[in-house]
C-alpha cells in the first residue's frame, strides 16, 4: 500500500539573500489611502541586532514613532512580541518580510543605524 504525499507550497518569502546587508529608505512616501486615516501611526525603521538567549543574532529594523521614537521604548512596552521586518538571522541564508520575536527571548539589542 503506497500513500501519496501533497507537494509543500510555500509563500514568496523566504527568499535568498546574499550576505546580510540592509537598507531602509527613510525617505518613503506614506500611501495616499493611509493619509489622513485617524488609526495610521507615521513610523521610522531603525537597524538593529539582536543577541537572543539561545545565541543566535538577528538584523532587522524595528518600526518606532515618527519623529522622536525610540527602541527601547518598544522593548519596554506591555507588549510580549518584538515585530521586525526584512530580518536575517546570521548563519542562514534566508531572509524574511517580517519576524515577530518574543521579547523574553531577547538577551541584548544593538541599534545599529539611526538617522
């Protein structure tokens, strides 16, 4: 008796990246649709690294308020998750759109670009 296994599809991310540079442009133009919106929080990507317990590092950028916010004050809210986006995770040569971290899980954060 042989069973028959369903082919794994996946979503477009992960996707390949060479090495583990990222850049934000700081300079995007907020969408027209949100402009005005009553709930849209304008935010500004800062690069960091993160150092988790179990010693693996992650690079991505961390949304805070625009134009004052700071990272620490996300690791320091009440929220359980640090959500990051166009993350890599060194030794892996994969890439993704967005990652969401538990917070307890993070052992030290490195800002690495702030401007």
């Amino acid at each position: 008796m042989s069973s028959s296994v369903a082919p794994v599809v996946r979503p477009p991310f992960p996707r390949m990246v060479e090495g583990t540079e990222l850049a934000a442009n700081n300079d995007e133009a907020v969408e027209p649709s949100r402009v005005g919106h009553t709930h849209f929080i304008h935010k500004r990507p800062i690069l960091v690294k993160l150092l988790l317990t179990s010693g693996q590092e992650c690079i991505g950028f961390c949304h805070v308020d625009y134009p004052d916010g700071r990272v620490s004050d996300i690791i320091n809210d009440d929220r359980n998750f640090l959500p990051l986006t166009k993350v890599s995770i060194a030794g892996h040569h994969l890439a993704y759109d967005f990652l969401s971290v538990n917070k307890s899980l993070v052992a030290m954060v490195y800002e690495m670009d702030r401007q």
